[in-house]
C-alpha cells in the first residue's frame, strides 16, 4: 500500500482545503521556519489515529483546528485524508475489496473526532491494524519527526527491536498478537468468572430443587384444594337451591293460608258488624229487664221458674227467664197477649204464659204497692 495524496481543511495552519501529492520516489518540501512543514508530518500522523495532544504540539486535541488570526476567524472543525493505493491488496478483509481507500479524520470542537474508510466510520483500532499492516502507523519509525534521529540512537533495546520489526514489516502481526493475547486474556477472566458463577450455581441447586420439589407439591395440592372446593361449593349450591325451593313452596302454602284467613277475618269482620248492629238494641233490652229485676216488688216468681215482671215502661207485663235473661212471654196492658218478637226463648214451643189468676192476683199487687 502506498499513500499517494494528503488533503488538510482547517488543520493548524492550514485553513483552506489544501491537497498535497504524493509521487513516486522522494517527494520533498523546501520552506522557512513557520511555513508548515512539520505540520504535514503531524497531520500524517494524526489521521493514522495519534491519540497524543502532546505528540501533536497542543495544549489539547482542539488546538489542532485552526484558532484563527488577525485575518481570518477560528474554524469549529478541522478534517484530514488521506488517500491509500490498494491495488496489491494487502489490506485488512474488512477493506481489501477497494483499490483506492480514503481514509479520514475529522475532529469537532469540544465534540472529539471520528474515522472513516470510503465514507464508512470506523474505529480507530481498525485504522490502526490497517497501517499497521503495511509497516507504518502514527508511532512509526518511518515517520521521521524533530529529535526523531536521538531518539533512536538512545532507544531502548526493546523500542530498537520494534523499529527493527517494522522494517522487516512484521509489526502488524505483533499488533494483531497482541490483540490476540488482550482477547485471550479477557476470555481467561471471562472463564474464571464462568467458574466462580458455576460454583455459585451449584450451591443453589440443591436449595432450588427442593424449591422446585415443594412448588411441584404446592401445585397438585393446590389442584386438589380447588377441586375439592368446586366440589363443596356444587354442594352446597344444591342445597342452597333445595332450601330455595322448600321455602318457595312454604312461601306458597303461607300465602294461601294468608289469603284463607283473610276471608275468614273478612267474614268475622261481617258478621262483627252485624253483631255490632244489633248490640244496641240487646243492650237496651238488658238494661231493661236488669232494671225489672231489680225491683223485687214488681217481680213475681212462677212455678216453672221463670220470673213475672210488670214492665212499666212499655206498658206491659212480661215474663222473664232466670237461665237465659231473656224474655219468653209478654202482656200488653191494652189486653194483646204475645210472645215478644226476637226476644223468645222456648225451643221446644211450651206454652210459658202464666194463669190469668196469677195475672190478676199480679195486677192488685202491683196496685197496692
């Protein structure tokens, strides 16, 4: 893979769009001091994915937008590309099936920045391995920055064996080893945890199963408690409706019995009022021969028992029964004898009228008293 353009907007100083060639062989840039030569550098290495700010001769990541000038105002986004000859096909899977891939970074202010491939984001990871892959990256050795040189010379061993690794164009794999062993080592911790939750599942097993033994228990007893109860509720509806129909059938009888009583209180009530009718005139009668009687000189006994009484007040004389307080024989003083209408009390049709002797012996009597 080979880089053949770099195109900068807004970086450091670069405000407007500008392009930058890459063609075969050396390319160079001849400038003063300020003119932006170690900028193209940095804006190489900030799109291969340089997280550093201090890499980057900044305060912080913002400082790589353009802050503006006395001319010019400050810009809110700066964006970098550059573009990637592919036709070997060296490229990682994901991007081997362009020739050409474009690869960018834009960075918003106080909003951080993102990576595309074609127009496709990314992760920076992703464009990491796909430098990786073709030797170079943002922390390469090939790319030569101010005090890059004695900093080689005073490396490390270990920093001279990845300078030594990249030339021979190995270190994408030692990257991708590493991401192999990061990925290996987060299994091995997601295994052990596996274990540990296992160990801890096994000690609720048995605590589960006898759970899941007395819920297994709860159920059928639970099934033959609500069959059971449907069972009494039908019961006791039975009887319930049994009792139902007993009482609807006393609620029948009582409300015949009612409406029999009914009729008879309706007839006591008529024959009350015929009773009630006639009082008057019994009483009056009885006041009567009350009065009769308790006048013992106008009252004579005679021989069946009965007593003569001389009614003065009717202008008669009349016979009395002691048994039944009733009268069973009158005389009219105008000489009309007679049984007195409604008020006898001879069943068996026994003359009960006193001897006309009796009569006159009663007469001067009653005129002598």
């Amino acid at each position: 893979m080979k880089l053949t353009r770099l195109r900068l907007i807004g970086f450091k100083s670069f405000v407007e769009p500008t392009d930058f060639a890459i063609e075969p062989g050396l390319t160079g840039v001849v400038g003063p001091n300020g003119c932006g030569k170690s900028n193209l550098v940095e804006a190489v290495r900030w799109v291969m994915g340089e997280a550093s700010y201090k890499a980057m001769r900044a305060a912080e990541m913002d400082d790589v937008i353009f802050s503006g000038n006395s001319e010019r105002p400050s810009r809110n986004h700066a964006e970098v590309s550059v573009l990637v000859d592919n036709v070997d096909r060296k490229a990682p899977a994901s991007f081997n099936e362009f020739e050409m891939l474009e690869v960018s970074r834009r960075i918003m202010r106080e909003h951080g920045s993102t990576f595309r491939v074609n127009g496709r984001e990314v992760r920076a990871r992703d464009i990491a391995m796909l430098f990786a892959d073709a030797s170079t990256g943002s922390r390469s050795p090939a790319l030569v920055h101010q005090g890059r040189i004695g900093e080689i010379i005073q490396a490390r061993p270990d920093q001279r064996r990845r300078v030594l690794e990249e030339a021979a164009g190995i270190s994408g794999l030692h990257a991708r080893r590493h991401e192999a062993e990061l990925r290996l080592k987060a299994a091995e911790q997601n295994l052990a945890r596996v274990d540990d939750v296992i160990g801890q599942l096994a000690g609720q097993m048995a605590a589960l199963k006898s759970q899941a033994r007395q819920a297994v228990r709860y159920r059928n007893i639970s099934s033959q408690v609500r069959r059971t109860e449907a069972l009494l509720f039908h019961l006791r509806w039975i009887g319930a409706r049994s009792e139902v129909e007993d009482t609807r059938r006393g609620k029948d009888d009582a409300v015949r019995v009612v409406a029999a009583r009914t009729g008879e209180q309706a007839q006591a009530s008529t024959r009350q009022a015929q009773a009630a009718a006639t009082l008057p005139a019994l009483r009056e009668t009885e006041a009567k021969a009350a009065a009769a009687l308790n006048h013992p000189s106008l009252a004579l006994p005679l021989p069946n028992g009965n007593i003569l009484v001389n009614d003065d007040y009717n202008d008669r004389v009349i016979v009395i029964s002691p048994k039944t307080n009733r009268i069973v024989w009158q005389y009219g003083h105008d000489g009309v004898p007679g049984r007195a209408a409604g008020y006898l009390d001879n069943p068996d049709g026994v003359d009960l009228a006193p001897p006309d002797s009796l009569l006159m012996t009663h007469a001067a009597t009653m005129g002598r008293s």
